[in-house]
C-alpha cells in the first residue's frame, strides 16, 4: 500500500505543481489591458499553432500576492479548458504555472537551495520516503531568473523551475517572452546535432519529434509518420527523434529510449526502422520483457546483439536521453508526442490536415 501511495504521488507531481493557485485581489485599472491580452492571444497561437477554429480568452487581469506580476486565466473554447497564467507589471514575461514568494533569501547559494527544497517537500506534502533534490542554478533565456529542476527520488521525477536571482520569488511552469519570435526562440532552444532522425539535415522543413516509446499515441503518430508523412514530402522534410520517456507512469520507457539511442550510436540508418518495430509490437512489451524484445528487435535488423546488450544494461546512452528530457522541459513540453514543425509547436495527435497545412505554409514561404 505504501508503494502504491508513493507511485500515485509521483505521478501526480507535475499536476500537483501547477494546479495550486495563488489568491487574487482586485481588477488591474492601471495596466493596458488590452494591449498585453493581444500580445498574450497572438503569442500563445503562434508558440502552440492553434488552429483558427479555437477561441482563445484572455480574463481581466487582478492583482497578485506576488509584486510584480498581474494574474489572468487563459480560456479555450470558452472555457472548456483553462491555464493560469502571470504577467510581469512591464508586460515582458508571460508564465503558465505557479509562482511562489519564498520565506528568506539567504546569504550563500547553498543555504538557498536547503530553504527551496523544504519549502517544496512542506508545500506539496512531499512523504519523508521520497528524496528530494535541486539541480544547480543555472543562467535561463530570462536575466533575472536561474534556472533549475527538482528532483525527487534520484531522478524518478523531474520539475523544470526557476528561480529569481534576488531569492525571492520561485517559479514552476514556464516563462515566455512575450514581444519575441516564439518560433525563432524554439529554432534557437532545439539541438539538431548528432541527434537521430531521416531525412536531409538541410531540407527546408525541420520536424523535432518529443515520444515515448512505451505511449501508444506515439505509436499513431509514429505510423502516420511512415505512411503518410514521408511518403508525401521526401527529401523536403527531415524529421529528428527526441527521447521523452514519461518514467513516472511507464514501466519500460526509458530501458525503450536508452536502447533507441544505443541504436542509433550503432548504426543511424536503423533508428527509423528500430523505432517502427517498437511501435508495431508496442503492447507485446512489459517491464520484465522489454530487455529482450529490444534486444531481439536489434538483432533483425542486424545489429550485434551483445554490443547492444552492453550498451542497454551500462545505460551508456542515458545522458543523451536526460539531455533530450531537459531540452523538452525548456520548451515546455510535458505530454508525447509532441511535434515542432520549424518551431511551431503541436501537441498530441493533430488531424493529417492540420500538420500538411503547416509545412505547405513553410515550403510555400521558401
């Protein structure tokens, strides 16, 4: 029973930090409303490619319990879902999650992250069997904030957060720069090299894949990919695999992506083929057969079965896996599959006309 309340806890992290609010006071009279609430509505259709046939609401901005920020909501489809968001008071920076005013900012970067990592653990009632740690602070996109991540039972669960320089303030979500390229801004996040994938590296339309082997959504999206998608482009597309293993509620994800990295260190030409038998025998696979089939999947495809037992059993290739895992964090995606069609970010399993349009758009602007 233990066990399972600990499970249920870690996969409930991510939403347990988003989903607390911050109490508002009164409408804002001072700030242009109008202005940022269409810098916001422009903004999140172009970061996220939302279709013209979804209203996007943005509510009143109301004053926040943190200075400096202004607390709106952002409606979809009139409500049918919502994100909670903040606005800096000079309407720069843009936040969909949480903010959080810390209890002291003490003198030393250690002491700093001993007082983040209680006040998270006695904010989230984190059980005293779960560890808990923080990553070191490092320069974000954002002047004033460092970024990190918190880490819970040794990496078990992950959260992007930041944190202001002047220790006041911690954020868990993501900031965006309002005012900015968001496409140009992803281009920049995203790194293209050595990184698995088909198709020219030069080709007109890059499409950046975040998956999970183990997610049957990305098993559809996968064999739309195949059938559809490369067929119908060619050389005019090329598309990289991102690893994005969701470990806090798949059993064999991230063996499935350590093994499609180990391929990939192998014999590049067989990612796109290793990938395709995964899917294809995605529901044959458990936690305590996973090893094998991968194993067995390598080896009809020709590769050395004890090289890539080595490589899959040493976890060789799991820095490459967290360092996909941690580009993916930056970018603000947190469910798979999650596509980037030169930067333009679409989540989920979007209809075929949907993705065609955007890269007709792209090649047509060429």
């Amino acid at each position: 029973m233990a066990k399972q309340r600990r499970r249920r806890w870690l996969a409930a992290l991510p939403l347990l930090l988003l989903a607390a609010t911050i109490e508002a006071g009164q409408t804002v009279k001072s700030f242009n409303q109008e202005s940022v609430r269409q810098e916001i509505l422009q903004y999140v259709k172009d970061r996220f490619s939302i279709p013209a046939n979804v209203t996007l609401t943005v509510t009143p901005f109301l004053s926040s319990a943190i200075p400096g920020f202004y607390q709106t909501t952002v409606l979809v489809n009139g409500g049918k879902s919502k994100q909670l968001a903040f606005v800096s008071a000079d309407g720069k920076l843009l936040i969909f999650g949480n903010i959080y005013h810390l209890p002291s900012d003490p003198p030393s970067v250690a002491e700093r992250r001993t007082v983040i990592v209680n006040f998270v653990r006695q904010q989230f009632k984190v059980p005293a069997n779960l560890t808990l740690g923080l990553m070191p602070f490092r320069d974000s996109q954002f002047p004033q904030y460092y970024r990190t991540t918190v880490v819970v039972n040794g990496g078990q669960q992950q959260q992007v957060a930041y944190v202001s320089k002047d220790g006041q303030y911690l954020v868990f979500g993501n900031i965006f720069q309002l005012g900015s390229n968001p496409q140009l801004t992803v281009e920049r996040e995203i790194n293209l090299h050595d990184q698995a994938g088909v198709g020219p590296a030069n080709a007109p339309v890059t499409i950046v894949e975040f998956s999970d082997l183990e997610c049957p959504m990305c098993a559809r999206m996968h064999q739309f990919m195949v059938s559809q998608l490369i067929p119908k482009y060619g050389n005019k597309i090329h598309i990289v695999f991102k690893e994005f293993p969701l470990v806090q509620i798949h059993q064999w994800a991230l063996t499935g992506a350590i093994a499609d990295q180990c391929v990939y260190e192998m014999n590049p030409a067989d990612v796109l083929r290793f990938r395709t038998l995964v899917f294809q025998d995605q529901s044959l696979l458990n936690a305590t057969n996973a090893r094998a089939l991968l194993l067995d999947f390598g080896q009809r495809l020709g590769l050395d079965r004890l090289r890539l037992a080595a490589c899959i059993d040493s976890k060789a290739t799991l820095p490459r896996v967290e360092a996909s895992m941690r580009e993916g964090q930056r970018l603000g995606v947190n469910s798979t599959p999650t596509l980037f069609i030169n930067g333009q970010m679409m989540v989920g399993l979007p209809p075929a006309d949907q993705v065609f349009a955007v890269i007709n758009h792209d090649l047509a602007a060429r």
